[in-house]
C-alpha cells in the first residue's frame, strides 16, 4: 500500500526518494541548518514532504549544478528556503513556512498561455544558473 503524498517519510524512504543514502541525509543535516526534520524518541528521523523536496534541492545543486556547500549556504541565505527549494521540484506545489516573519511573497499574474508550473521551472532554471556564476565569481575574484 502505497503512502500518501502528505505522508511523512522515514529516513530509509527519503533517502530512496531523494536518491541519496541516509548517511548522506544526516551529513547534510550538520551542514544545512534549514534540513530539520522531526525527530522521535530514539532519534528516528521522519521527514515533511516539503523536507524531502528541499533534500532534492540540496542534491541537484551540489551534485548537477556544481555548488559546494558553502555555496548551497549562501543561497540559503541570500534568496531564502521557498527559492531553494524550487531546485528540487519547480512543478510540484509544496507549502512553506514563512520565513523571518517577511509576510507572503508578492504574485503577480502569469502571461496569458503560460503555466505557473512552467514559469517556476524557468525560474529555477535561471536562479540555478545564477547560483552557478556566482560561484565561478567568488572561485575567480
């Protein structure tokens, strides 16, 4: 029986989704201070859907996209977890929470013909590649 998508993930069935061994998982957990996912008693780790996406946003940026994670930090940083997280799946709708308190992010109407889903994926695709440049800029300057 399959669970639902709202469901929340072991670490085992994170690890599977996110393509990454749990190992991994933990390790970017000491690294990434936004990968928080619930912990039971005993230390079991059960992840949100929401954590699984940002786990495969962690992963494409450092593994395809080529950050280190200081870089992956600073994307943290600077553009915030909502942003980040379009990395790891710009086409599925995931709820986050507001950070720092900044209130909703500001909409604004697609173009007439033109998919949200298309333009979040545009979206991640130009911050990745704005992610990559500053990287080779801090490496260069």
């Amino acid at each position: 029986m399959a669970k639902s998508p709202d469901a929340f993930r072991t670490i085992s069935e994170a690890a599977d989704e996110v393509g990454a061994p749990q190992h991994v998982l933990r390790f970017w957990e000491t690294k990434f201070s936004f990968i928080t996912p619930l912990k039971r008693a005993g230390g079991r780790r059960f992840y949100r859907p929401q954590d699984v996406v940002v786990l495969k946003a962690v992963k494409r940026l450092l593994h395809k996209d080529g950050l280190t994670i200081k870089g992956v930090q600073r994307l943290h940083r600077e553009q915030g977890l909502k942003r980040l997280a379009a990395y790891g799946d710009p086409d599925e709708a995931v709820a986050f929470e507001p950070e720092g308190g900044a209130g909703p992010a500001p909409t604004t109407a697609a173009p007439a013909g033109v998919s949200s889903v298309r333009l979040r994926q545009v979206l991640a695709e130009l911050e990745g590649a704005k992610a990559r440049l500053e990287a080779v800029l801090s490496r260069t300057g």
